[in-house]
C-alpha cells in the first residue's frame, strides 16, 4: 500500500519551523532571567537572617563579661522577636539558636545541614554566613536555613560561657567556637516578588514571541512567500501550456536570479518547439512527397506486372508452336536438320520457362496468387520429391538422399506452392553441386521458444556445391541475380527461381533463410508455422 503524506505549504512549513525556533531561542533566553530571579528572591531572606543572627551574637556576647548588661540582652531578645516577625508569616519560625561547639569534635551531635555548614565555615575563615538552603518543614512548607559563624576574634586563648552560663570552653584564638541556627519561612514579601517575578517574565517572552512572529510573518511573505508563489503561479500556467508567461520579479536576490533562469530555460524550449514545429512541417512535406513517389512507384509496378502478365501469355502460344515444330524437326532423317532442330527446341523451351516464371513472379507480385490451405504431410511431399528429382541428380553423378525427422507433424498450408518451392532448391541445389556430390533434404520440427513462442516445421535443401559468398548473399533473392555472370557460366538459369520461392515463403506464412560458406556448401532452410496465422 503506498504511503500517504500530508501536503503542507511551504508558508505553513516556514512559519512553523521558524516559530518553534523562535520559542525554543525565546525560552532558552528566559532560562536565565528566570533562574536568576529564583535566586534573587532567595537571596532577599539572606538580609533578615543576617541582622538576626546579629543581634543573637550580640546578645550572647554582652552577657559573657558583664552581668550589668543583662537588661540590654532582654531589649536586645525583645528587639529579635519584633525584627523577627516584622512582615513575615509565623508558620515555619526557627532560632535563631545558638549552638556551641565542641573544640575537640565541631560537628559533634549535628545534623547534615549543620555539618556541612562548619565544613564551608572551616575551608573559608572569611565566611560569614551560610548561602541559604532550602527544604520543607514538617508542615510541607518552603523555608529556607541559615548558619552564621562565631569565631573567638581576641588575640588569645579565652574561656567563654555556653548560652545557659554554665559551662565555660576554652576556644584558640581565631578558632569557631559556635554556629547560629536560623529558619527562615518564604515571607508574603518575598513570595511575591518571586511569582511577580516570573509573570514578568513569562509575559516578556510571550509578548516577544507574538511581536517576532508577526514580523516574521510581515517579512517571510514579502521577502519569500509572494515571490516563491508568484513563480508557482507562472509554473502552473506553463503546465497548462502557455509559455509565454515571464517572471517580472524584481527582489534582487536569488529568487529573482531563479526567476530569470526560469525565463531562459521557458525561452530555450519555446526556441526547441519552433525548430521542432518547422522540422515536422518539414518532414509533413517530405512524407507526402514519398507518399506521391510511392504511389508512382506503385502505379508504375502495376504497369510493370501487366505488363509482363499480358506479354508473357501472349509470348507462350508462339513459343508453344515452335516448340513443336521443333520437335518435327528432330525427327527429321536428315542428321544436320535434326541437330538444328534440336537446338531451337531446347532454346525455345528454356525461354518459356523464364516466361512461365516471370508470369509467376507478377501474379506473386500483384496479389493475384490464389492460396489454397490445407493439411499437408511434410514427410510425404519430401519423399515425392526425392523421388522425382532421383533421375536428374542419378544423371549428373550427384548423391540424393532424405533425412526426415519422424515427429513430423502435419501442417496447415498450400501443399502446390510448397512443393514448388521445395522442388525450385532442389533443382537449384542438383544444378550446382558438381558430380561426385551430394545433397539432402532434411525436416525436423522446432518446439516453442518461451510464452511468445510458435511450434515450427523446419524443410532444409543442402549441397556440398561451391558455396556462395557473403557478397552475392545479400543479393540472392533478388530478381534475375545470378551468382556467375560470365559468358562461360556451367549453369543456365533465369534468375527468378529464389525471388520466387521467397515470395512463396512470405505468402505461406513462412520464411526462407541461407547459410553457406564458399567451398562448403550452402543450406537453404524454408520455415513453416503448423497453422498460417489468422
């Protein structure tokens, strides 16, 4: 079954394509802006943990050395929780805790977040406050976590008090003594300048792609869609036969470089169907011309065949009467009177059958021979024929003999005009066969060769004559071509005996055929169909 496919102009092809490019380079340009505002919303709590976290070490500190700054530790705990629910929801609220450290193990009773927070607070003394971290809290909302570090920043060894006051560590100079814990939920604020965030975003992209597409569109139909369908147009009327359509387009590109050479190549076959319009009028004239000469030819033909019809009857009757009398002649007692007679007999007889074959070849030649069809024996009319030749080929010292195939089949044909012709080679092939030679009629039948094939009987006359040369082969059933044209020939002939049996042949349906070889013979072969064709 064949493939069916969808037909799609190439307007509806360019614009989607160069459509689904465009959104593809319009997003991935938004990727940025989009990350980026991600994280500038995150980036928006790193202020509040940091000014938390702050006043958290801040507090802590002012009680380690003075216990008359309690009372600015309660302001400073009550100023933490004001700044710390200043416009910010209270669900997800954690710390900020402070969390000191053991000096032999930091990370000692921490969580993963917390590890790796002392592991970036250890690889970078500058490091201040963790980036945030974000995670989901047990009520499945966004927060985001924090760690401030507190290093020991004198210039020596001290003990400092945990937050409860009652363990004093000892911490080296500069080492990290504790880490500030501080979660942070997604404020209103922040929540919003992410979602307002990405709708500018999104809308930017949108507008830029409806405002890229609609100048595509503009520039793709005047720069490319018009003239590729201005030069489809002109393709359809040449199609329809007008060639005198040109392309007018002007774009300065290589659509009009297309367009002209569509020009020239619709001038370069309208110049072809001028020169072909002039050589068939020429061949018109030139056909009618032959067909005049033609029918000359024809007319003189018929002129000729009458011609010959009508003297060759007329020709025989006196030719019949000298016969005759010659014949008186040759009885007569006086010896030179019997010899003359003799010659004009044998002169006379041999002028009549040129005539007789002449009178034949114009009734083959003018469509005048009546055809008789019938079954026929190949092996019997073979055999006749043998046996009529015998005393001719027993007087010139020539060996006859038959090879007739045994599955001979009988055929449908004219049995008088095949033995003509079988007796006309035979003759041929005794006349040229010196003494001592030999010549066989053979048969045999062929069967069909593939689906266009026909069954066919084969009658071939062979000699072990002189042969006839390449040459004179192309000529030998040409009408009065004799092979030897000398004065001092050893055969006598008309010429006609094979122009005769291959229009025989032809008229049977047949075809007559020669190989031969000078010095070795020659074969004549006459091929029959089993039934002439309809």
């Amino acid at each position: 079954m064949a493939k069916r496919f969808i037909r799609i102009s190439l307007a509806v092809k360019f614009r989607l394509l160069f459509g689904l490019a465009l959104v593809g380079v319009i997003a991935a340009a938004l990727v940025v802006p989009w990350y980026f505002m991600e994280a500038l919303s995150e980036r928006s709590l790193e202020g509040p943990a940091r000014e938390v976290t702050r006043l958290r070490l801040n507090e802590w500190r002012s009680y380690q050395h003075d216990e008359q700054k309690r009372h600015l530790a309660q302001d400073s705990e009550s100023l933490i929780l004001d700044f710390y629910q200043l416009g910010m929801e209270t669900e997800g609220l954690s710390g900020p805790s402070f969390i000191m450290l053991d000096p032999t193990d930091p990370k000692k009773g921490l969580d993963t977040l917390a590890q790796n927070a002392i592991d970036e607070f250890l690889e970078n003394p500058e490091l201040e406050i963790t980036p945030p971290r974000k995670m989901e809290n047990s009520l499945g909302k966004p927060v985001f976590r924090f760690f401030r570090a507190v290093r020991n920043t004198s210039d020596r060894a001290e003990y400092y008090n945990d937050p409860a006051g009652v363990v004093k560590v000892l911490f080296q100079p500069g080492q990290l003594m504790a880490i500030i814990d501080v979660t942070l939920p997604e404020s209103a604020a922040a929540g919003t300048l992410l979602w307002w965030s990405r709708a500018v975003v999104v809308g930017t992209g949108i507008l830029a792609g409806i405002v890229a597409l609609v100048i595509l569109a503009i520039i793709s139909h005047r720069m490319f869609l018009r003239p590729v369908r201005t030069l489809r147009e002109m393709a359809d009327k040449v199609a329809e036969g007008d060639q005198t359509v040109r392309s007018t387009l002007n774009t300065g590109d290589e659509l009009q470089r297309l367009g002209e050479s569509f020009n020239e190549m619709l001038s370069a076959i309208q110049d072809q169907h001028n020169k072909l319009r002039s050589a068939n009028r020429a061949l018109d004239l030139k056909l009618n011309e032959l067909g005049e000469v033609n029918v000359a030819l024809y007319e003189a033909n018929q002129v000729k065949t009458e011609f010959l019809a009508n003297v060759s009857h007329e020709l025989r009757t006196p030719l019949n009467s000298i016969i005759g009398f010659a014949d008186l002649l040759r009885e007569s007692k006086d010896e030179r009177t019997a010899r003359y007679g003799g010659n004009v007999s044998t002169a006379a007889k041999n002028l009549l059958a040129m005539i007789n074959d002449m009178l034949a070849l114009a009734r083959l030649e003018a469509g005048k021979a009546a055809v008789r069809f019938d079954k026929v024996s190949v092996i019997d009319t073979s055999q006749t024929l043998v046996a009529l030749m015998q005393p001719l080929a027993d007087n010139k010292n020539v060996e006859l003999t038959a090879d007739l195939a045994e599955e001979l089949p009988i055929i449908v044909t004219d049995g008088g005009k095949l033995q003509q012709i079988l007796y006309n080679l035979l003759s041929n092939a005794i006349k040229f066969t010196p003494p001592g030679g030999k010549v066989t009629l053979s048969g045999r039948f062929e069967s069909p060769r593939g689906d266009k094939g026909a069954a066919e009987v084969v009658v071939s006359v062979a000699d072990s004559g002189p042969g006839i040369s390449e040459a004179n082969q192309a000529h030998i059933f040409e009408k009065f071509y004799q092979t030897d044209r000398t004065l001092t020939k050893e055969t006598t002939g008309t010429g006609l005996g094979l122009a005769i049996c291959k229009e025989l042949s032809a008229l049977l349906g047949g075809r007559l055929t020669l190989k031969s070889t000078p010095g070795h013979g020659a074969i004549f072969s006459l091929i029959l169909p089993l039934e002439p064709a309809a």
